[in-house]
C-alpha cells in the first residue's frame, strides 16, 4: 500500500479530473488523503478519501471570486492575472502547513498549488508528481514553436505579469532558483491529461500523457426531455462558456445562439444555472444547466468553447472538431493549442460577434481537415495509458 497524498486547488476544473485519478487509488487499495477546499471536502470524502480542509487564506469560493479573494474586484486582463498569480503564491503557507500534516510515500500536486514550489526545492521529499489539467506550465504567456512572436510576448509581458508574484516566492523560500510557475518541470513526472499532438513538444519536460481523466455522465447530469431531438439528423453544435464563467452569457453562448438561429443544425447550450436572455429561443436551440458530456459529445458534429482545457480534451476524446473563443486565465493558451494542433479554429479573444461565429462553425462543420485531426487526436488518447496504468506510474517505486 502507497501513501498518496494530493493536493488540489477548489475548483471543479481541477477537481473534476482529479477524482477519477483518487477514485482509482482508491479502489486499488492505496492510503489516499486529499488537501482542498470545503466545498469539495465531501466528493473526495465519498470516493473513500481522507481530506485536510484548506484554511481561510488559502480556500476560495468559485461561484463568487470576487467576494473570497479580497482585492480580486474590478480587475481583468493582465491586471487579473498579474493579482491571481500573486494571490497563488501568498497561498503557499497555508498550503504547506495542511500538506505537512499528512506523511505519504508520494503526492500528486496541482500546478497553480504554489506548495508544489517549496516542495521541489526539498532535499528530503516524497515522490512529486503534478497533475497536468491545465496546458502545460501557463498561466505565463507562450505562443507555438516557431510563431514570430513566441520570443517577443514572452519577454515583453512574463517580467511585467509575474514580477510580484516572483519577488513574493523569494520572500517566502528564497531564491527559488526558477520562475515560480515552472516548478512541474522540477517534479518527478506530470500527469498531462491530453495526448502528445495536442501539446508544444517540450524536450526533456517530465511529461506522461494518461488522456482526458474527467467522466460526466448520465447519472451525474439526468438527460433532458428534449434529448431525443439530438438523434433527429441534424448537426449537433454543442455551445458552452464551460464551469465557472458563466456569469455573463454575452460573451459567447448568446452570439452564439444569434449566429446559428435558422441554420441546419440543432444548437444545444449549457448555462451552468445562468439564466438566458429574456425572449424566445429559436427553433433550433435546446438548453440545460448541465449535460452529461459522455453521453452528449459523441452526437455532436462541433463544439463552441469558451477554452476550458478539460472540456476541451473532453471534446478530442470523442473526435469532435472544436471553435475556442477565450482569453482568460488559460483559455488564451487553449485556443491557441486547438488552432495549432488542426483540430479545430482557435481565437484568444473574451467575446466574439454571431458573424465570426457563424462563419467559424461553418467552417469547422464542412472543412473535413478539422474532424479528421480531432479524430487522430482521439486514436491518440484511446491509447493513452489506462487508469490501472496510471495507478502504477503514480505508485511505482514505493
């Protein structure tokens, strides 16, 4: 039996694909315990899990991040992110003292876990390994190898976003001796939830790719009295602004409605609880809070993304070609990796009008290039290691 300890931030983009991971630790018989917020001290409680509660300092509410993260009001762009990066590693301590209390064999850390920083830097440390559900080592800005401007953003803005951050880290630790967010790279492996053609090559990064770990299915997400619409031979275009950003629909889900009204295809939209617009929907559009993506993704034809990462790959996993409008936290780096990888039309962008929209949904559902990518991106990650595999890559050596 291996102790394994993880490490989570309280999110459900983060904890959504750990769970699979601690279910199957758990199942094979291995001492779990998991650090995280309380709000999800129960989900990892039921898979047979042990959990330490984050304190007050370093928990957070998503559903209202303005309101648990003081000073996070009224900022955006790379203010935003300037202050989060900031706010990851004044969590740090906190972090650590919940950690600490737990002795175990090895611990699976999330990346924006800023522990996970003064865990490397141990000389005398469990097995360190991080769990790779966000692209790999952003939230600093990169672009493609080889893109014109890769070399100039990254000068440009890294110094400017990440210096408070940076200078807090040395306060803290010292001279960590890296760029705080580059700490995966000094861990002993990274669980990268994707396949290879959907990732930068990163020569010598300590990179495994396991695939997409997150499961939604119907008994999680009941089905809607509508669904048997899906099977009615139109196109399906899934359209989201995934878990968390649903505070205005305006961004994306709403033109996106505009953009498809009156076309072939049957539109099916998930708000996360966000209620609509007033008015009609058109004929062709279906809504729910929640779908179970495990049984919706392999009916749709394209999916409209605000760039989450997880739904995302979730997408891939089924060969589903993809349009990504995004800019916040990672979703930048998302979009930026769909257009890259060929498997779909990626703009780093926060909103997007119905033309652009229609025409990029257009474009996604007749260009065969995009289905066939996503298809090759899907043989890939079927053959991905399987969880059992992967509780022997976590567990191996203890």
């Amino acid at each position: 039996m291996t102790r394994v300890l993880v490490g989570v931030q309280p999110a459900r983009g983060h904890v959504g694909p750990t769970k699979p991971v601690v279910a199957a630790l758990v199942d094979a018989g291995h001492e779990v315990t998991v650090v995280t917020g309380a709000r999800y001290r129960e989900a990892f409680e039921e898979l047979g899990a042990t959990v330490g509660v984050l304190p007050a300092e370093a928990d957070f509410d998503e559903t209202d991040l303005n309101g648990s993260i003081p000073g996070r009001a009224g900022l955006s762009g790379l203010k935003l992110a300037r202050f989060e990066l900031t706010h990851f590693v004044r969590a740090m301590p906190a972090q650590l003292r919940v950690l600490d209390e737990h002795p175990a064999d090895v611990v699976l850390c999330d990346p924006l876990m800023m522990a996970g920083l003064a865990l490397v830097r141990r000389a005398a440390r469990p097995r360190l390994l991080t769990l790779g559900f966000l692209p790999f080592l952003p939230p600093v800005p990169t672009a493609a190898p080889g893109h014109p401007a890769s070399g100039a953003i990254f000068k440009a803005l890294v110094p400017w976003v990440t210096g408070p951050a940076q200078d807090l880290a040395k306060d803290l630790l010292g001279d960590p001796g890296m760029l705080f967010t580059d700490w995966p790279l000094h861990s002993d492996g990274v669980l990268q939830m994707t396949c290879p053609g959907f990732e930068y090559p990163r020569p010598g990064a300590p990179l495994h790719f396991i695939g997409p770990t997150t499961v939604s299915a119907a008994s999680e997400h009941p089905l809607p009295p509508w669904w048997a619409d899906l099977d009615g031979g139109r196109p399906v275009v899934h359209v989201t602004q995934g878990t968390v950003a649903n505070d205005d629909l305006g961004r994306l889900v709403e033109p996106a409605i505009d953009a498809l009204a009156g076309e072939d295809v049957l539109v099916v939209a998930t708000t996360c609880g966000t209620p609509l617009r007033p008015g009609p929907l058109p004929d062709n559009v279906r809504v729910a809070d929640f779908l179970p993506y495990d049984e919706l993704l392999p009916r749709c034809a394209a999916v409209v993304s605000n760039g989450g990462y997880g739904g995302v790959n979730h997408a891939l996993r089924y060969g589903v070609p993809l349009v990504v409008i995004g800019a916040s936290e990672d979703k930048r780096e998302v979009a930026a990796r769909v257009t890259w990888s060929g498997a779909g039309i990626g703009h780093a962008r926060a909103k997007a009008a119905p033309r652009t929209l229609r025409r990029a949904v257009g474009e996604a559902l007749t260009d065969p290039r995009y289905r066939e990518r996503a298809r090759e991106l899907a043989a890939e990650m079927a053959a991905c290691p399987s969880m059992t595999e992967v509780v022997e890559l976590i567990t191996a050596g203890t």
